[in-house]
C-alpha cells in the first residue's frame, strides 16, 4: 500500500510542502510537529516510518492516518485528495482544478490570491517557494512578510511555513482557514 502511486504522489507533496526529504529519524520527528502544527493531530513517528517504507510493517494504512497527511497539503482528507488531485493531474503538472505549483512558478512571478469575507494579497516568488507579500488588503499578512509553500489550491486554506515577519524567529501561519482561497491567479 504505501508504494502505491497515490501514496507516493501524497509522500512527495508533503516532503515539497515542508522543503525537505523525510529519509532519517531525525525528518520523522520534525514531520511529526509540522503535522501537528498544520492539522492539531498527531501521528507517530512509527507510522509515519512505515509509510515512507523506512521500516517494514502492516501493508494497510488507515482513513484517519491517509486523511492527516492529506490535511497537511491543503486536502479536506484522503477522499478530497483522491478526487481532486489524483483524478486531475497530468504527467507533467500538479493541476488540482484551480491550482499553482510553486516549483512551476518563475522567480519574481506575482500571484494574486483572495480569501473571505474580503481579504486579497499579491505576492512575489523569490524562487524555490519562497514568497513575499507585496501588498495586502484586509489581512493579517503585511508588505515585506515571507514564508515558503508549495501548492496555492481554490478552495483549500494555504499554509505559510516559515512565515518571517521583522526578522523574528520563523513560525506558522494560515490564511483562508474557514473555505480556502476564493482567487489564485498569476499577475
């Protein structure tokens, strides 16, 4: 089960989510507190070891579990993420119906993406999915905020990982919590 195509199209979604392999012991743990932070779930670092066939173990994996690591990615769960990505993509590119792949994005692209009840924001690739907010209307985020992501889906919260703001030490940040992203279009 965990080298089947969907599992390992989910393993290297989540290891371009977070920048990097999930090959030690060390990247399970770090794996386990991203899930943490990103979905408030947690999984054991076991688990995770088997899936990424790093130990052996039990050939099924659970809903729950395929659920969590898809939520990681901006995913409603495993279902979510078997209908709109699996389904969809092509050979070449991640297309999850209205999406953008930040590893397709040129440094210095300008995307624009909106969010509910009204809030819109242009950000600027700095290459390898680094971003940095140029303007922002209505949010949190403030010109001159970076962070790192990987996939800007419609309808999916994005998750920001190391969102930088006056130099202060990186942390987490989610904009569209409450039904994703209404608008992500390249300028």
């Amino acid at each position: 089960m965990q080298n089947s195509k969907e599992i390992v199209i989910l393993r290297q979604m989540i290891e371009e989510s977070v920048g990097r392999k999930i090959a030690t012991p060390t990247d399970f743990s770090f794996l386990t507190g991203v899930i943490s932070e990103r979905c408030h779930e947690t999984l054991g670092i076991t688990t995770l070891k088997r899936i990424w066939g790093y130990v052996e173990g039990y050939d099924t994996l659970r809903y729950s579990t395929l659920s969590i690591l898809a939520r990681c990615v901006g995913f409603r769960d495993w279902d979510d993420f078997l209908q709109n990505h699996i389904k969809r993509s092509s050979s070449s590119h991640v297309v999850l119906g209205q999406a953008l792949n930040a590893s397709e994005l040129a440094k210095d692209a300008r995307i624009r993406v909106a969010w509910a009840p009204d809030r819109r924001c242009v950000f600027q690739h700095r290459g390898e999915g680094r971003f940095e907010v140029l303007s922002s209307e209505n949010s949190k985020l403030k010109v001159g905020d970076t962070f790192h992501c990987s996939f800007l889906i419609i309808g999916q919260p994005l998750y920001l990982d190391d969102f930088v703001r006056n130099n202060k030490p990186p942390t987490m940040f989610v904009i569209g919590n409450k039904g994703g992203l209404t608008t992500v279009e390249r300028m």
